[in-house]
C-alpha cells in the first residue's frame, strides 16, 4: 500500500461533525436541539482529547453524549 493510499486522519472537528450527524439521525429534534447535541459531543470530545493515545477519543466521545441524553442529570435544585 502506498502513502496515497493511505487514509489521512480526520481532523478533531471533522469528527466531531461526524458524531453529530450519527446521533441526529438517532435522537430527533424533540429529543435534544441541534445545539445542545453539538455542545455535548464537543464537550465530551474535548475532555477526552487530551489523552495520550487518542485513538478512540472519537467513540468514547460518542458513547458518553448517548448516554447522556439516555439518562439525563437531575438539574441542579431537582429532588431525585
């Protein structure tokens, strides 16, 4: 396989516009705004990316905005 063929590694923000796209299509509007999505996936991204090996900062990223928005945090003040 030569250089050329090989894939170029996505920059962070083209990632994160991936996973965004991915979970769109899974959680509609009703369910969580664009802009909320979009600060969560970069949020969690961000809190991951400076680890040392970055391979799957990407997935983790991804993993931990589903779970978020499947099992939300009281807001502050709320009685659980």
């Amino acid at each position: 396989m030569s250089m050329t063929q090989l894939a170029r590694p996505q920059t962070d923000d083209q990632q994160i516009t991936e996973i965004v796209a991915r979970l769109r299509r899974r959680y509609p509007p009703q369910r969580i705004s664009s802009p909320d999505l979009e600060q969560l996936v970069d949020g969690f991204y961000h809190q991951l990316s400076a680890a040392p090996i970055r391979t799957f900062v990407a997935i983790l990223a991804e993993r931990l905005t589903r779970a978020s928005i499947e099992n939300p945090a009281p807001a502050a003040g709320t009685p659980s």
